[in-house]
C-alpha cells in the first residue's frame, strides 16, 4: 500500500528550465494503456455517474488495454482537483446514498466533488501493491502526465497508473467556491472571473491581430476542423451526444463571449475522467498494446508582468516552451509529425503552434496557416483530436490522440497524410504549461 500521505509532486519532478540537456530517461519510459469513461453535460446524482465511479472505471479500461492486472500496478498519479467549475456549495447536504455506494475516506465529498489517492486505492479492486502515489500541482492531466513519467524514469514505481477525473455538477460555471466569497485574495481581487482567462486571451488575440495585421475570422479553419476531429473521436462528448457539424459560416456569425473570442472559441466543461498505464520501455515490450515512448517533458510556467499576461509574455512563454521541448528531446521542430496542444479557448492555441515553430511557423503566421490544409488527411495536421472544441472540456483528448495515433488505434481519426511517429501534446495556456513529447521508437 501506499507507505503515507499523498503530497504534491516535489519541484525536482519537473524539468522547468532551459540549459538542461536531453532527458535522462529519455526513451525508457512509454504509454501502454488508455482508458476512458462515459461523457455526460452534468452529474445526474446517481452514484454510478460520479466522478469516483467514472474514475473507476477508467482505470479498470487502462490496466485491462495494458493487459497489467491491479496487483501489478505499483504507481497512482493523480490530481485531486476535479471540479470543472461547479462547486459543491457550502451548507449543501451530502447525498449519502452515493457516498456508501463506495469504500469512502473521512471525507464524504472524495468521489463526489473532489478525488484522493486514497480513495481511488479504496475503491478499485485489487489496488493493494502501490508504493508510490502523487498529486499534480496543475490542475491538469499534463500535470499528471510528466509527474508520472518522471516517477517511472527514477525508478520510484513501474506500472503506474496516471488519472484525471472531472465533475460538472448544477449550477452556474464558477459561481461557487472562492467566486462566491463576499471577499477575494490574490489575484482575483483585481478581476472579474474571466479575465486571466477568455478575457484575457481574447485581449492577447486583439494584440495579436493588431500587430500582425490579421482578423478573427482567420481562426475559423482551426475552428471547424477541430469540431470535425472531434466528432471522430467516439470517446469524447460531443460525438456521443451532440455530433454536429459547424460551418465557417456558423464560426463566424457565433455571437461574442469576450470579443474577440466568440461562443465557439470557449469549450464547455463536462463530467468524465481518463486514465493511462506507464511503465518502463523494458517492461513495454510484453504489453498488449504498441508502446508510444516519452522522449521528454517539461514545464514552463515563467513570470509575466502584471495581473493577465500580455501578447509579449504569451509569446516568450511559447517560444520557451519549444527551446526546453526540442533540447530535452533532442530533436528539432522538423522531427513533429503533428501537434495536440490544448485548446481550451481555441485563440491561444496559436500561440502554441507558434511556439513550437510547427512546421516552421513563426511569429505572426499561425493565422496564415490555419487557412492552408491542418486535416488528417493532409501534410500539416495541426489537433487531430479535435482537442476541447471538439470533444469537451477535459484537456486530455490530446495526450489520448497523440498515444492512439501512434499506435495506429485513431480509428476514422488516423493521420493519413504523414506518418504519425513524433508528437507534441500539452497544456494548459502558453504561460503556464506542461509538455510531453511522444514517438514511436525509443531513440
């Protein structure tokens, strides 16, 4: 069993910096299970459609892809943190026919509205040899995903199970939690809720616009070819329960949230939760599926100079992204098959790709180059999981799609206009993200 409280993933797990060389472990970890709940809008309050039973089930999905059973599993990374939004409100009763339907920790909401190792170990059958487990400091599977590889890579565990899990419950987005507060610290007494977020980036967009001499509507390939990928992606929201075709014309007509940004440049949150098996490259070999490798990860998250960042910051924090990806991997921006940043408010996706120089794209010609063919069909596939806009918000469709491509396991979604043997997912916004890069081989 686990051998004490769970804690934050230590700074020494991320490789936050330039100069660093290439990665230690570089090659000797690898990806070898995927699985993924159901998707629903909101919970319904029924105990097999909670978060801690999609969490369950997940898993049970990963170890059997994997073909690892629950007693070989020796490592849990997770991210406690579950909410996409919706708060459990203070003072609301606890339905306890949900949490007795469980093994429940001291805590009635873990399951419910937040997620423990402990939990997690409680209630999936057979979980009894973990001897490392660690929370993400991010809200995110990124988080989890360079947390895990890094444990992997040192030998603190070797089949380990990496887990993010959503809750959407009633309500308003945000309206609970520390929004509803009759007083705010840190940052968000300076702001309205929104503005580090779409506000923000739909500030840096404007900037960006205005600098570079180009328009909203410029966005509206990206757009649409996200929402085609992701109607091709039968394990996310929007292909199980709204498969509906977007046109530019929509795109473009689609009223404002926070112009520029418009109704489709903000994804919706949504409950579900996914989970993936790591192990050593040594031990991958005897896995049922095709190992993807990890040839590195990193973490940018440096300082920008006031409350949201500017064009300036966003752009340096992408450009930094891309110097500490290429080094720790070794290779370069030409050796990218295709890329899966997140994109949870599509307008910053550019930043990313930029940052990346994906396919030589530098500042200022992202744009330009969502108007030329980004399909999966075609030599610049640029989100062939559709990402958030495509499949809701989860921000791991694009660490599942780059494994699954890979593998040759895209289904209708499969990049047929380069061969799929380099990838780069991460997220979340260019100022504050973690990066994985994924291959085919080990070297």
């Amino acid at each position: 069993m686990t051998t004490g409280p769970t804690q934050k993933a230590p700074q020494s797990m991320y490789r936050d910096g330039e100069g660093l060389g290439v990665w230690e472990h570089r090659g000797k970890v690898a990806a070898v299970g995927i699985g993924h709940s159901p998707t629903a809008r909101r919970w319904d309050g029924l105990a097999e459609n909670s978060v801690g039973a999609n969490t369950i089930l997940a898993i049970q999905k990963a170890m059997e892809d994997a073909g690892v059973s629950p007693d070989q599993v020796d490592g849990l990374v997770l991210d406690a943190d579950t909410t996409t939004g919706a708060h459990w409100q203070k003072g609301d009763p606890v339905p306890m026919d949900v949490v007795n339907a469980f093994n429940p920790t001291d805590d009635p909401l873990d399951g419910i509205a937040k997620l423990s190792a402990e939990w997690v170990i409680k209630n999936v059958p057979g979980l009894q040899n973990i001897k490392f487990t660690a929370y993400a400091n991010h809200s995110c599977m990124s988080d989890c995903v360079v947390v895990a590889a890094q444990a992997v890579g040192d030998g603190l565990c070797n089949n380990c199970l990496v887990v993010k899990g959503w809750h959407n419950l009633a309500g308003r987005y945000y309206q609970g939690g520390a929004a509803a507060e009759d007083t705010l610290s840190g940052r968000g007494q300076f702001n309205l809720w929104g503005a580090p977020a779409s506000y923000g980036t739909a500030s840096q967009f404007a900037e960006y616009c205005i600098k570079y001499g180009k328009n909203h509507d410029m966005m509206a390939p990206f757009v649409v070819n996200s929402k085609r990928n992701g109607l091709l992606f039968p394990e996310g929201f929007f292909a199980q329960h709204r498969p509906d075709v977007i046109t530019v014309e929509d795109y473009i007509s689609a009223r404002w949230i926070a112009k520029p940004a418009n109704l489709f440049d903000n994804d919706i949150p949504i409950m579900a939760s996914a989970a993936y098996l790591f192990t050593t490259a040594e031990r991958a070999k005897d896995m049922k599926q095709k190992p993807v490798y990890i040839l590195n990860h990193t973490r940018t998250w440096p300082r920008i100079r006031g409350v949201a960042p500017t064009l300036d910051d966003i752009e340096a924090a992408g450009d930094m992204m891309g110097r500490q990806l290429y080094e720790g991997a070794g290779i370069t921006a030409n050796d990218v098959s295709f890329q899966n940043m997140y994109d949870g408010f599509t307008l910053f996706h550019l930043f990313h790709l930029e940052g990346l120089r994906y396919r030589g794209v530098q500042r200022g010609e992202g744009l330009d180059f969502f108007q030329g063919d980004i399909s999966i069909e075609g030599p610049n596939p640029v989100s062939p999981s559709g990402g958030n806009t495509g499949s809701g918000r989860t921000r791991f469709w694009m660490h599942t799609d780059s494994i699954q491509q890979i593998q040759g396991r895209a289904g209708a979604r499969a990049i047929t206009g380069v061969k799929p043997e380099i990838a780069i997912s991460g997220g979340t916004m260019p100022q504050n993200v973690e990066a994985t890069v994924w291959s085919a081989t080990p070297d």
